[in-house]
C-alpha cells in the first residue's frame, strides 16, 4: 500500500469504520465494503493497539495521525475515527 492510497476520503470531519486486528501476522490495510480492515504487529494491551491502527489508518489517507480521533470502540475490534 502506498502513502495516501485512500487520500481522495480525508475529507475534514469525516467518519470511517475499521475492523482492527491486533498481533497480526501479516500487517497491512485493506478496504472492503466501505470498512477499512487494518492489521497491526502491536498487542491490544496499554493503547498499543489502538495507536498502531491510527497510525496505519492516518498512513492510508495521507494526513497526520493527530488529525484522526478515536469515537467508539477503544476496546473493541470495530473502531470508528473522525478526521479532525
């Protein structure tokens, strides 16, 4: 996947649904349906997790990982983030 590949969503205020996958063997994000699937190496434990996927997430739009809030699901698989 290249920087930016989804550029064309970050439209400030926009919301986006992610199924995370934490200790994935095989990192990586993926679009399907309208729902990003994004798998990351880091443990759920701590945040980790969670900041792993925003970062993955932030990489795929081509903004700054600040720019992305998590709304739901700090705790769950299915996640939604705004841009800010």
């Amino acid at each position: 996947m290249t920087k930016g590949a989804w550029a064309e969503l970050a439209v400030p205020g926009a919301e986006f649904a992610v199924r995370a996958t934490p200790r994935a063997k095989k990192p990586g994000v993926s679009r399907d349906a309208g729902v990003f699937r994004i798998g990351v190496t880091a443990p759920a434990d701590e945040g980790r997790a969670n900041a792993a996927v925003a970062e993955a997430l932030a990489h795929a739009l081509g903004v700054a990982k600040t720019r992305l809030t998590l709304i739901r699901g700090a705790t769950a698989r299915d996640k939604t983030f705004r841009l800010d």
